[in-house]
C-alpha cells in the first residue's frame, strides 16, 4: 500500500510539474513550427534547392530556438530577481517602520470589509510572525507573486519544445535529401507541419482553458499566414534578382 501510495506521489509530481512549464511547451512549439515552415516557403517561393532549404531550415531552427530560450530564460530570471529586491525591502520596511507596515495592513483588510475587533485580530495576527506579514504586503500591497519555477527549466522546455516540433516542416526534405520520394517535397512538408500545428493547438486549447476547435483554428491560421506571406515574399525577391 505505502509503495502504491508513493508512486501515485511521484506520478502527481511529475503531472504537476509537466503541467506547470506546459505554456513554455506551446509557445515554444508554436514558435519553432511558425518560423521554420514560413523559411521553408520562403526558400520555396525563392525556387531554392532542397540543400538550401535544410542549410537555411536548420541554421533557423537551432539559432531562433537559442535566442527564444535564453529571452525566455532571462525574462524569468529577471522577474525572480525584481520580486526578491521588492521582498527585501519590504523585510526591512517591516524592521525599521513598523508602526506604518501596520497601519497598511489595517487599511488592506478594512478595505476589504473588515472592522472592529476583528480587524485588530487579523492585523495582530498578520503582524504577529514577519515572514507571513512580509507574505502578506507582497501579495496585497504589491501585488506580486513569487514563480517558483526554474527559470533554467523554463529556457530548457522553450529550446527542446522548438527543437522538437519545429523541426517537423524540415522532416520531408531530411527524407527527400536521404531516399528521394515522389510527388512535391513541399506538399509532404506541409501536410506534416499541419499535423504538428494540429498537436500544438490542442495544447494550446488545455493552456487558454479555450475551446479545442478555437484552439487548432487559431494555431493552422498563424502557420497558414506565416507560409503565406513567406512563400510569396521569397518569390518576389527572386523575380527581382533574377
């Protein structure tokens, strides 16, 4: 019993920390399909070889998905650093300027409807331990709320997820390149970015608590414009340089 209760333990941990970093796995994912299957129409439209266009895909690929992870990385970081600055201050706020840090408390919970006896029990009862009245003037004052996810974890998932899905457009000329197949590279690149944009729209419906339909509508638009208008920009440029 206690090693089935133990393993469901580890199993709920497991789901809870997948799920925490799930929007970095969307966006992520988003992000690497978008921008590796619009440089793959672009590459289309411009009439370039299949060489070129696993050369331009892959140096995209593995150069956007570093750039995205490490401003995903620091984008946490810096919002951890920000909220122990704020948190430090208020430690010594509540140190040196009690009597004030008191009267903010006071004025939060009466503004929320409390009074009297009750209100001097709460701010009595607040006051009585710092780390929770430090808690407190975080959340009710400032309004801030500490992520305790790594931000190594969250630039990790963004880089893996864009690695992963958005190396899906690129899949059909790895295989062309390798054991050439029949019929247009592109359309087989393209069916198979559909069905990545396709998984990345269901997560993305869980994320948004949104709708599954919406969800896949919204992330087949984005590909679908994003290919578009690189497809005929990368046209346009070679019929002028050509």
């Amino acid at each position: 019993m206690k090693h089935n209760e133990s393993k469901i333990h580890r199993q709920n941990t497991f789901s809870g920390k997948f799920e925490a970093y799930l929007g970095e796995l969307v966006y992520g994912g988003i992000d690497g399909c978008v921008t590796t299957f619009a440089v793959v129409a672009g590459a289309v439209g411009a009439g370039l070889d299949s060489s070129i266009i696993i050369i331009l895909g892959f140096a995209n690929l593995l150069a956007d998905g570093f750039a995205m992870s490490i401003g995903a990385y620091l984008s946490s970081k810096s919002e951890k650093d920000n909220y122990e600055k704020h948190k430090q201050i208020e430690y010594w706020e509540v140190d040196n300027l009690p009597e004030k840090e008191r009267e903010e408390i006071r004025e939060i919970y009466a503004a929320k409807g409390f009074n009297g006896e009750l209100l001097e029990q709460i701010v009595d009862g607040i006051t009585a331990d710092k780390d929770r009245w430090v808690d407190v003037m975080m959340k009710e004052e400032l309004e801030m709320v500490k992520d305790e996810r790594s931000p190594i974890l969250i630039g990790g998932t963004t880089y893996a997820s864009f690695l992963i899905v958005g190396i899906i457009p690129l899949l059909a000329y790895v295989w062309d390149f390798v054991n050439p197949v029949a019929g247009n590279v592109f359309i087989w690149s393209s069916f198979l970015t559909g069905i990545g944009f396709l998984s990345i729209g269901v997560l993305k419906s869980k994320v948004n608590q949104t709708s599954l339909l919406r969800g896949v509508i919204e992330t087949l638009a984005l590909g679908a414009v994003a290919a578009l208008v690189s497809y005929y920009v990368g046209d346009l440029i070679e019929s002028l340089i050509s």
